[in-house]
C-alpha cells in the first residue's frame, strides 16, 4: 500500500521538527550539547515526587487513578487559583482555568478551535518553533512581526494589525525560546492596548518566567488586557517535563471551547500527575524546590555571558537573558550558521541555527541559539571556547 496516497491534505503542512532531528544528532557520546531546550535531569525534586506520589495515593485513593474531568484534577486547579495570582496573571478560576496534557497541547487544542485554513497568525521573528509545529496542521498563513532587543516592536504590530485580519498573535514575552529576549514592561501595556483597540486575540506563552537569575518580575500581558489573552504555562521547567502538565487561563467562552476540543483529543491530563503536581503547589514544595533550580542554572548563564565576551571574535553580538534556558548569537552578515554547525560538531559542540526559527527559514542564517541549562559552567565555557574558535576559522576561510 502507499500510505502517501492516504494521508491527509493536512499532513502537506507538517514537518519533522528540526530540533528534534537535531538532538538525535547531538546524542552522541562525547557531544557537548548547546543544542537542547530541556532542563538538566538534576534539576528534577526525585526524593519530593517520590514522597509525593505516596501522599497522592494515601489522600486520593482511586481518584487519582481514575479517569477525570477535561478541564482537570479539581485540587489542582484549586492550587493553581492560589499560586498563579502569585505570577500575575488576573481571572483564575474555575470557568476560566484548564490543565492540558503540557503547553505543546494547549498550542494545539488553541489552534484547533481557532484556525480555520487561510487564517493569519502574526508572530514574532525569530519564534518558537515548537509553535508553528502546532500551529502548521491547521494551515494558517504567517505573518511575521519584527523584534529587537526588548522583544516585538509594538510599533511594527500596530502596522500588521491597521492592514490584515489577524486572528491571534503568538508570544513568548519573558526569557523568549529561541532569543531569551523579554518584552519590557511599557510594550507589555503597549501591546495589551492595541489588542483592545483592535480587538484581536493574544496567546501569551509562559514557560519560563519562574526561572529568573537577576532583575525584577515583569506582569504578564495578561494582567493589562484578560479578555484578550490567552495565557499558557507549564510544570515542565518547574517540577518535570515528563509529567506533560499545562495550565492555561482564557476568557470563559473560549477556555469552555478548549476543553470541548480536548475531550475529542485525549479526555483529559493524567491525573495521577496532576495530583503529584497539586501537592507540589499546596505543600509549599515549590516555593522550597525553585531556588535550587535558579541556583544550578544561574551560574551556568553567567559561565556563558562571560565566555562569550572572552572569546567570540569581532563581529558577533548576542542577548543578555535575565532567566531562562537560551541565549541568541548573532555573527557578521555573511556568516553561514549551518555551515558552522557541521564544522562545531566535527569538535564536538552543536547548537541549533537561528534560521530553523522563522516559519519559512529564510531568515536570520548568521543567528543562532545556544542553552545554557545542560551542561555545568566549565562545560559550558569549554563549549564556547571551541565555538568562538570554529567561528574564527570559519570566517577566515
Ligand atoms: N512553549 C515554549 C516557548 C517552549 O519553549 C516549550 C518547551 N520547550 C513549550 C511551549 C512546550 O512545553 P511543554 O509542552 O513541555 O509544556
């Protein structure tokens, strides 16, 4: 049989995702990697979840085994109303509250009840690619909207919003993935007023604002405009990415909608997690556990920030995250980053190219992105060190 005869029409629109491919390459023994978006496995509370698990089945019993509502594990969600206003984020409750089987999800239960093909999404350039994986089946149009260093240009969206019907507009404003660039707060308030203005939907993605090393807490978007926005977190880098729990708060009438979307997808999150994760909130583990997952990662920001300035040759410039997992390099115009990724792995670095970060990979081929999560600070500044020497050889032949 040829299967290609049996796929759908939509399946034209989706693509391996690069990263993914990129990691199977960079799995190798001896690698260092630079390349992944995953948090370091001794960022994990092991000894907590294991006592955890035991209080989940001593206070829940069956329940906690059992299928559950769509719009998930009611304690959860009770301590998700008490800790997500600790964040900012306005309106939780229960009519505006669901829990999805991680953000990856929430992107695509968002996109199953809003796109319709031919749809326009404006989003930032470069974007999470992870996004626009989800985003993709549903065969929306893009368009992109200029950034800098303080995150989208509020002024480059007023632009796309007075000329196209745009159906919703994809952020990550805190320690973005791929630039670890956050949206500063006079554009938050900016960007919330022209979504009232021209009445238009925002998906506020927030998977890392918990993890930040230096600097005052910026509110979310969606504290300034909570009838437009879509707000999108996860337990993936604050307890365990294995867990695939999402929490996202949306305007009542659609956040009913995402659960409508997500009974056709897979009922509901697993509950056994979920109450793992309700006792981690309530038991104050979090508020306990977060500083030592700042505390591994701060140094290995600061090893990169400083390796970078020792090392890289002229020419290159980069971002200066406060938090996060990712940093954003930029080379000399001219500077193919693909061709310097084959030539780092040849040494025994990867990273991912920043072209792999625009929908249409057509831009930004001098860019690229690094993590500074995986791997310890000596690691990291031997990592940059050959980086900044391949670089350098790179550019000379
Ligand atoms: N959004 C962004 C911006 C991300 O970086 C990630 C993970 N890398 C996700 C969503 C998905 O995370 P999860 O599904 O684990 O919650």
């Amino acid at each position: 049989m040829r299967i290609e005869d049996k796929l759908s029409a939509r399946t034209q629109f989706m693509h391996a995702n690069v990263t993914r491919e990129i990691l199977k390459v960079v799995g190798q023994p001896g690698m260092i990697s630079l390349a992944g978006g995953i948090p370091a496995p001794e960022s994990f509370p092991i000894d907590i979840i294991r006592d955890l698990t035991n209080e989940v089945l001593d206070e829940f019993g069956p329940a906690a085994l059992q299928y559950d509502q769509t719009e998930g594990f009611t304690p959860l969600r009770m301590a998700l109303m008490d800790y997500m206003p600790t964040r900012g984020v306005v309106n939780v409750n229960l009519d505006t509250l669901n829990i999805f089987s991680g953000s990856q999800s929430t992107l695509d239960l968002i996109s199953k009840v809003l796109i319709t093909p031919g749809d326009t999404i404006a989003i930032e350039a470069p974007s999470y690619l992870g996004a626009i994986s989800a985003f993709n089946a549903y065969q929306p149009t893009y368009v992109s909207i200029a950034t800098d260093e303080n995150g989208m240009i509020p002024e480059a969206l007023e632009e796309t919003l007075k000329t196209q019907t745009i159906k919703f507009i994809y952020l990550v404003p805190t320690f973005q993935n791929p630039t670890g660039r956050t949206l500063s707060l006079e554009r938050r308030k900016r960007v919330a007023e022209l979504l009232q203005q021209y009445d238009v939907l925002l998906v506020e993605d927030d998977p890392y604002s918990a993890l930040r090393y230096s600097g005052e807490a910026l509110p979310p978007i969606q504290q300034f405009a909570p009838d437009h926005v879509i707000y999108s977190s996860t337990f993936s880098k604050i307890l365990s990415p294995g867990l695939r729990l999402g929490f996202c708060v949306a305007p009542a009438p659609l956040a009913r909608w995402l659960a409508i979307a997500k009974q056709g997808s897979d009922l509901h999150t697993q509950t056994l997690g979920q109450a793992i994760a309700a006792l981690y909130l309530r038991g104050g583990y979090l508020t306990d556990h977060l500083p030592n997952i700042i505390a591994l990662y701060r140094p290995r920001l600061e090893s990169m920030l400083n390796a970078l300035a020792n090392y890289m040759p002229e020419g290159f410039t980069w971002s200066h995250p406060e938090g996060g997992m990712f940093l954003w390099l930029a080379g000399p115009e001219g500077l193919d980053t693909d061709v310097l990724y084959q030539e780092c792995v040849a040494r025994g670095v990867a990273f991912v190219p920043g072209r792999y970060f625009y929908y249409d990979y057509s831009q930004g081929l001098n860019t690229m992105r690094l993590n500074f999560t995986m791997v310890s600070p000596a690691v990291v500044d031997k990592a940059v060190k050959i980086l900044a020497e391949t670089a350098q050889d790179t550019l000379i032949t």
